[in-house]
C-alpha cells in the first residue's frame, strides 16, 4: 500500500470543495474597489487554499484526517509539504513527508503569465504535485470587485517536466551535465548538473553555472513560463508536444488547462488547414473559418474537442 499515492488522491478529491470554500470567503471578505494585476493576491490565494485544504483534512476521518500541509523552508524546492499530522519532520531528507506540492497562480487577464513552475527532476518525487491556481478580479456592481478562482490544475509534476524540458531541447535549449560543466566544476564538486541554459547558453536559473550569467541580470527566465513552456516555433518542436500530448494524460491535462484559459495559444498550436480539417472531421459546416474561428466553433459545439484534438493531430 502507498501511502503517497493514497495521500494525493485525497488531496485530488478534495481540490473542488476547497476552491469553492476559498471563493465563498474571498467573495466575502475580499470584496473592494479597484483591484489591481501585480497586488500579491495570488499568493494570498496560494496561502487561502493550504489553509481550507487544511481544514477540510482535519474534518475528514481516517488517512485524510492524519494528512496536513506544512509550509517547506525557503531553500527547499517546492512550496508546501503534506505531513503526517504531528510526525517528526525533517524537509532536508524528506522524512515525515508523503509528497510535496508546487503552488503557483496566473491572473486570468494578464497576457503573459508570470508563474514560472523551475524545479528541476533531480528536485521532484514520484508524488509530488504541481498545484496552478487560475484567478481574476470579477466585477460587482458599483466599481467593486472581489478575487475569484476560476479553475486550478493538480496533478504530478514529472510528467509537467518532461514536456517543459523536451520543448526547452526543441528551442534549442540544453541542460547542464556534470561533467562538462561550463564553470568547469570538478565532477564531484559540481551542484550545476541538470540546470537549463537557453539557446544562446545562458542560465534560466539564479543557481545555474556563474559563467553563464546573462549580462545585467542574474538569470533569463523564460523557463517554465506556465504558458511560455508550451510554445512551439516550428513543426519539429509540434511534433514533441503532439507526441507527449498523446502519450500521456497528465500532459494532456496540464496543455488543455492551459489552453482552455488562453485560447490564442491553442489556436496557434494548430495550423489554419488542421483547424479547418478539425471542423470536418467533426462534422462542422464552415465556408473558409479563420484558424481563431474554428477554435471558437470548437468550444461552442464540441465539449469534449480537446481531447478530439489529441487523437486527430
Ligand atoms: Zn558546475
């Protein structure tokens, strides 16, 4: 029996209750005029949903009931811990821990999503969870308006790395290996292995290798750009991500939450023939839609049509 998995898939369970506790208070409490993109309510938010994620545990019985989230120190990667209620607990070796959660939260408005999801493989479990929430201000009347969570992903992260990293190789990206590290580390000596460095060799990290240091500042970071990571510039880079999206549910999860909130980013996922040729094959009459109107025919007929873009392309 796994203890892990049987952890998450509380977690999993409970994820709807939670988001709608955390809009039920919200709606309440935060409730204000104005309402401004860079306000750190997104990190309230992360907070509000460890906190009811919390008390919705502690009100279940039996393993739930034993799970609790826990705040990891700032030099762990990853945001949160779940715990066994009142275990010893030492984040270095991960002892008392049963998986690990990544929290990040995109306003819904902003064109480019800030949240960057870095971790590298080396720094994940089996488990662990990458948690994005989707938020935006939602207007009341009379210029008030109150911070709502409109979706969220939760699932692991692994397979989240595996597309981000072979998409960051598609663009001509690499990864530091420890033995040809750039600082020219020793093998042994060497805490680079495994950090991205861009297209022009750069680091996209603050603890990739020093000789890789951007000039002016200390890292690039585009990578792991929640949206960002998905893109795709050329048809062998499409291929990847058709290839992963296909073989993997959890990939396919994580690009159809993405897309289903930014929609130019799906529709330039597809060329005009292949939207067009989408319509068709799901027997939508159009004369000549523009790539964006057949995505837009799309979400307004087939509710299942993301998955029918997985299996066509
Ligand atoms: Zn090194």
């Amino acid at each position: 029996m796994n203890r892990s998995a049987d952890a998450v898939a509380i977690l999993h369970a409970d994820a709807p209750k939670v988001m709608d506790a955390i809009n039920a208070f919200t709606a309440q409490t935060f409730r204000t005029r104005g309402g401004r993109l860079g306000s750190g309510m997104g990190s309230l938010l992360e907070a509000l949903w460890v906190y009811h994620m919390n008390n919705v545990l502690a009100n279940e019985g039996g393993l739930a009931r034993k799970c609790e989230l826990a705040w990891l120190p700032d030099h762990e990667p990853a945001d949160f811990a779940c715990l066994y209620r009142g275990a010893e607990w030492e984040p270095q070796g991960r002892h008392g821990e049963l998986f690990r959660i990544e929290a990040k939260s995109m306003n819904v408005g902003v064109d480019e999503a800030k949240g960057h999801f870095t971790n590298l493989a080396k720094e994940t479990a089996g488990h662990d969870q990458l948690l994005v929430l989707i938020w935006s201000w939602e207007n009341l009347e009379n210029g008030y308006s109150w911070p709502r969570i409109h979706d969220y992903f939760l699932g692991p992260s692994l397979p989240i790395i595996e597309v981000r990293d072979q998409l960051h190789l598609a663009r001509g990206g690499t990864f530091v290996t420890g033995s040809a590290c750039p600082d020219g580390c020793t093998r042994k000596a060497c805490t680079h292995d495994g950090e991205p460095l861009n297209a022009a060799g750069k680091r996209e990290r603050r603890s990739g290798p020093k000789s890789c240091k951007p000039a002016n500042v200390e890292y690039a970071a585009n990578f792991g750009g929640l949206v960002r990571m998905l893109k795709t510039d050329n048809g062998a880079a499409r291929a990847i991500f058709r290839g992963l999206r296909k073989k993997d549910d959890i990939i396919h999860a994580y690009i159809s939450f993405i897309h289903r909130h930014f929609p130019s980013e799906e529709v330039n996922q597809f060329k005009k023939i292949e939207w067009q040729a989408a319509l068709k094959a799901l027997g939508i009459n159009a004369v000549n839609p523009t790539a964006a109107a057949a995505n837009e025919l799309l979400r307004k007929h087939v509710s299942d049509y993301q998955d029918r873009l997985r299996s066509l392309f």
